[in-house]
C-alpha cells in the first residue's frame, strides 16, 4: 500500500512529521483562519473586592478558579 502526501487545501505545503495539518490546513493557515473570528458583544464581570464572588443575573455566586477560567 503506497503511502500518500497530504497537503494544505490553501497554500499546497505539504504535511510533515513536525507539522501536521488540521482539517485539511497547515499550522500557518488554520491560524489565519481563525484569526477571522469576532467577537459581537463584551460582557462585563462584576467581582466582589471582599469576598471574589461573581455577579450574575443579578445575584452573586461563589465559583472556583477553574470555573472561571471556563466562563471566561
């Protein structure tokens, strides 16, 4: 069975053993890619001085490190 090169569907570099593509894109042009992305609208984080609690929907709510870093 021959083995067959795999090549960026944008720029034709071919995939190698330190650079693999991504759904059918090289490193370079994936990241291109995603660069397009926009953000619509900011959210703003209101967080309590005192006790680091999280506003939400008008309430406060206690969340720990690793779910923020998830909200965010």
């Amino acid at each position: 069975m021959a083995y067959r090169k795999r090549f960026c569907v944008v720029c034709g570099s071919e995939e190698t053993q330190t650079q693999k593509l991504s759904r059918g894109l090289c490193p370079k042009c994936l990241a291109s890619e995603k660069s397009e992305i926009e953000v619509r609208a900011e959210h703003p984080i209101r967080v309590c001085k005192i006790c680091g609690n999280l506003e939400e929907r008008g309430r406060w709510v206690t969340r720990s490190a690793k779910e923020l870093k998830e909200s965010i």
